[in-house]
C-alpha cells in the first residue's frame, strides 16, 4: 500500500493513478488518512460482492455451513442472558 500527501498526489495524479492498478493508494492530509485510491477492476469486484444476497431458502450450503460452524465472540456473551426465558 503506498501513503501520500493530498500535496504530492495533486503533482503526480498520474503517477498514483498507475500505482493503484496494483495497490490501494492513501492520500493523507494533514497526517491523517483521508482517502484510498483503487482500481477500477478492484471496485467492481468490491461492489459485487457487497451486493450478494441470498433467500435463506437459497443460500449455498458452504455458506449455510460456515454459518453453521461459527462462534459468537465472548464480548457477546451477556445476550445469551436476553434471550434464555424468550419464547415464541
């Protein structure tokens, strides 16, 4: 990943606009993450997979199974206490 000022981003866009076709580029100002610069390509790909929505009925069954397989944190323990009396 490659970091830079808004002030040297502004003097070389071309420059860092070839660089994001193979890395996410930072432009910091004033010290501080601002923006992140990318690939066309890469931000389809990000937009489609924001977009995947399954009907529960439909939902591969790797999915279905990692969901199956995975563990609430300890962090989120004390809901267990919410919901043990809750009836339908």
């Amino acid at each position: 990943m490659i970091r830079v000022s808004s002030t040297e981003f502004g003097k070389e866009v071309g420059r860092y606009q070839d660089a994001a076709l193979s890395q996410p580029v930072v432009v910091t100002r004033n010290g501080r993450d601002r923006t992140v610069m990318i690939s066309a390509e890469e931000y389809q790909r990000l937009k489609r997979r924001d977009r995947q929505v399954f009907v529960a009925g439909e939902l591969p069954d790797e999915i279905a199974e990692a969901v199956g397989r995975s563990e609430m944190g300890a962090r989120h323990a004390p809901l267990d206490d919410l919901i043990k009396d809750w009836k339908p």
